[in-house]
C-alpha cells in the first residue's frame, strides 16, 4: 500500500461517500488510487466551489464533508471556501496535493504555501512528513474537524509522500490529543447560576445561534423553550431550530433583522446567547446587551465567551449537553405578560411593504414558495439582497434545513452548497435561491449537475443590479452608483438550455402560484428566473 492508497482507505473507514474536488498532478495519485473504491468522486467547476458543495454534504448530513485538490492555484483557489466555513463553523476535510517533499520552498512550479495561507481560518493543519503517519493525521483531521466547534481541517501531501510507501497499515480507532480537549460537559455551578436568574427574570429571551443546529441540541433547546415558555429570537445562522410560526419565536436579530427582535433583545432583562458568537451582524451595539440586564452566554467554544460582549454568567459547554442539564433543574416563572408585550411589539413594528406591482414581490413570492415546499426541504439562500428576504420572509416548518453563507457572507455559495445537500439527501426537496449576481459567481456549476445526475432547483432574483451595494450607495452616496449595474449579463433561458436546464420566469405576480407549482413539480433540472424591482430595497 502506497500514501494515496492509504488516504483512500481511510476515508473509507471514516464512512466517506463523496469527494468533491479538481485534479492535477500533485493530487493524481489520490484519485488514481480512489478508482478502486466506492467513494464517488464529484468533479466540480472552480475549486472554491468543491469546499462549498462539502460544506453543504457536511450541513445536511451532519458528517464532515470532503474535498481534495492540486497543489499551488488549486489549492489557493479553495481558500475563500475554507475561510467560509470556518467562520460559520462547518466540519471539513480539506486534502491538497503538494510538489516533492524535497522541493518545498524551492518556489518551483505551482507550490504554494498552503498551511500557512490558511492558518487564520482552519481549526488546524498538517505539512505530512512521512507516509506512515498518514492514518494517525487523518484520524485525528476528521475529530478536530467535528468536535467542539466544528470546522475545517486541511491536510497538506506531497506528491512523493502519496506515493511512497506505507508499512503495517492501521487505522487508529481512538484519538487521543493532549492539548485539545474541548469541554462538552457545562459547569453545574454555572448552571444553577443560570436557573437562578432566569427564577429571577421578568422579561427572559433566548436567542439561538448556529451552534444550536450544528450541537444537534434543536429538539432539547425547542423542549426547554416550550416547558417554560420562553420567547426566542435567533441570528442569521441560527434560523431553522424554530418554526417561524411558533408562537413563541419572535423573528431574526441584527442590522437585516426584523424591527421587533432587537427591540425584544433591548427590552429583556435576561437574554440568554445560545452558539452565536455575538457578532457585528448579529449584535451590531454588544453594550446594549449587556447595559441594565443578565447576558448568559453559552457555546462550545470558550474564545468566542466575552470576546465581544462581557456576559455576567459564561457557561462553556456543547449545546446538548447543557440543556439537558438545564431541562433537569427546577424552574417556575410567568412569561406570559412579556409575550403580550412583545406581540405589541411584533404588531407596531412590522414593516409594510409597498412593491412594484410591476414586478414580482420576494415577500410575497418566498412566502409563497416556502410554504409550498415539503416540510422537510432544504433552502440555500445565497448572498445579497437575496438572502436578506430569505431570512425575513421564508416559512421554515418542523424539518426545514436552511442554509446560508452568514460569517463570511460569501457570493455564489447556494448553487455548489445545493449539490452537496442533494448528494447527503437526495430524496429531500432542495432548491438553491440566489441574485443573478451571485449565480453568475458559480453558473458553472449546472454542468456538475447535469455530468453526476444530481437535481438541481435554482431560483435567480433578476434585479440588473448588485443589490446590496446599489441600495448601500443608495443611502450612504446618494444613488451615486458605482460598479454595481450587472448589464451585459447572458439570456438565462438560453444559458440553462445549453445545460438541458429546463426554464421558467415569472415577471410579476399574475401568475405565481401556477409557475412554483410548475417549478416544484418538474422532475428535471429546472432554473426559475424571477424579475424583482431594480430599486427594491430590504430597508424601506
């Protein structure tokens, strides 16, 4: 057994059915030895696009997703998707090859430094020295990659090392790290802590993050939440652990959030932050937050606790876990006066829109959508304007999936994000809805679908226009407009067709529930393109 053969048998044992990757030389050995396999290799596009697709693999499967590139500008190439899902906590697997061992920093050709270009945003990453180390690094990739907080791992392998060979092969069944043992277990004095405010508190609300769904603690948080009718909100990456028609949940917070949520969060006198980092996005002023109120914050990750709001009760400890433990303790308060006024709230600040009757609606034709969609459908909304209606306006059900780029906020995510998601669930509904901006960042992808079989429902708000930015410059210069006008861009319905896409476009609302049924019922790839207002904006 050579390296690359040993690689392959390793992710056999981890259990891997997919890797999405581009060839070259530096990694031809891997997937020359992965042909004896059946792990399914998916050729995509662009390499960026390979760790998108894994990350959206990793998001619906709830395992690790792969991909595995060539050295030097394949490898740089898959940055930006590396740095995407580290910030939105997503566990990756992420193998570049690499020239000779003894040519590294000979600066010959396509070499590049790639441990040390993503030492910022991977959990860790291994230069491998040795190819009887092989099975150890990779064990030990795949548990750094998917415990704790999760996220990407990458696995730098010289062409010499996937060759050479590999004496008394042993996948190790243990892993056993002296310096990373991230805490699961929460703190009982911090718990009783927490109990006690919340014994204490009047006016409680719990804002959930994207470490809920990631912890898998959805349905133990939802039964702690109900128990003791708390309200909730949630960040951008925490939308999908509540139904929006919840009667408790009390929409998405932030600068893009609904006006009645962050009101909701000024107004509490105990908010509880459930794996969300209290970021810029989320939480744009942390000392309101924390001003005249309890801020109890949990999450796995103690870096992340104080960082950007100093809370009076820090509870490090895996999601689960701690609300088990928290479900356990006694607990009596009334809510149900501060649900009265937060309804007032909900009620007085609802934004009223006024669209162009004109052109299509996004409230109106999300709305529409999501809630012809199955219960259990995956929704990928991309990066822009998009996104913001998504978030605002998409109904998500019991087993809804919704998935986005929220950390990084990175264009052209949906589309590849779609293949993985199919892949990990093909019998689940997933439809991928972007800008036409952003599916020109990935439109190259539809090949990868229709080459591998795979269904693809792709949604593209056609406004000519870079939306977000065009509506920033539109209150921060005074509609002095600057490289956002996406003239010039192709006809999508002979773009589509070249891809034996079928297409459909709905131009204002006359007939919009006919043509989503006609989009959700077609059994072959299907682009829907949905003309919406060039001046639209998300704040109105």
């Amino acid at each position: 057994m050579n390296g690359a053969e040993a690689i392959v048998r390793c992710l056999e044992e981890e259990g891997v059915k997919y890797v999405f990757g581009y060839p070259g030389v530096a990694i031809c050995p891997f997937y020359n030895s992965i042909l004896d396999s059946d792990i399914k290799t998916i050729l995509v596009r662009t390499e960026q696009n390979a760790a998108h697709a894994a990350s959206g693999l990793a998001r619906i499967s709830g395992k690790p997703g792969v991909c595995a590139v060539t050295s030097g500008p394949g490898a740089t190439n898959i940055i930006t998707g590396i740095a995407t899902a580290y910030a939105d906590s997503i566990p990756l697997i992420v193998i570049t090859g690499q020239v000779k061992s003894d040519l590294i920093g000979s600066d010959v050709f396509q070499e590049a430094d790639i441990t040390g270009a993503v030492e910022s945003f991977v959990k860790y990453s291994y230069l491998v020295k040795n190819a009887d180390d092989l099975p150890r690094i990779i064990k030990e990739a795949f548990h750094i990659a998917d415990s704790g907080r999760r996220g990407p791992v990458l696995i730098d392998i010289p062409i010499d090392i996937q060759n050479a060979p590999v004496k008394n092969f042993k996948y190790p069944e243990t892993v056993a790290l002296r310096t990373y043992k991230p805490t699961v277990k929460g703190n009982s004095a911090q718990i009783k802590k927490v109990i006690k405010e919340l014994q204490k508190a009047k006016k409680p609300i719990i804002c959930l993050g994207g470490g809920v769904k990631l912890g898998k603690a959805g349905a133990v948080v939802l039964d702690f939440v109900h128990k003791h009718k708390i309200p909730v909100v949630t960040t951008m990456m925490g939308i999908g652990t509540i139904e929006t028609e919840d009667p408790l949940y009390f929409g998405m917070v932030g600068n893009n959030g609904k006006p009645y949520a962050n009101k909701a969060m000024n107004e509490a006198d105990v908010i509880m932050m459930v794996g969300a980092r209290v970021a810029d996005r989320a939480i744009s002023q942390p000392d309101l937050i924390t001003k005249d109120k309890v801020l109890i914050h949990i999450d796995v990750d103690p870096a992340e606790i104080g960082k950007n709001a100093v809370s009076s009760i820090p509870l490090v400890g895996d999601c689960k876990a701690v609300f088990d433990d928290l479900t356990d303790e006694e607990l009596s308060i009334d809510t149900s006066k501060w649900i009265s006024e937060l309804k007032a709230f909900k009620k007085e600040l609802a934004v009223k829109r006024n669209p162009n009757k004109a052109y299509v609606d996004p409230q109106g034709f999300i709305e529409t959508l999501t809630d012809k969609l199955k219960d259990n459908a995956v929704y990928i909304a991309d990066v822009g304007q998009n996104q913001i209606f998504s978030c605002a306006y998409a109904k998500i059900k019991k087993n809804t999936s919704f998935l986005t780029s929220g950390g990084m906020g990175t264009m052209g995510y949906s589309i590849p994000a779609a293949l993985g998601a199919k892949l990990a669930d093909p019998k689940r509904q997933v439809v991928a809805v972007c800008g036409d901006g952003s599916f020109q960042m990935s439109m190259m992808e539809l090949a990868t679908f229709r080459q591998f079989g795979v269904n693809a429902k792709i949604i593209v708000f056609n406004n000519t226009y870079l939306g977000m930015v065009r509506e920033y410059q539109h209150y921060s210069y005074k509609d002095n407009y600057s490289m956002v006008s996406l003239e010039g861009s192709p006809d999508l319905e002979k773009l589509v067709s070249a891809y034996d896409f079928d297409y459909l476009r709905l131009k204002d609302m006359k007939k919009l529930e006919e043509t989503i049924d006609s989009f959700i019922s077609d059994k072959n790839n299907v682009l829907l393109e949905v003309m919406i207002d060039p001046m639209d904006l998300v704040k109105q």
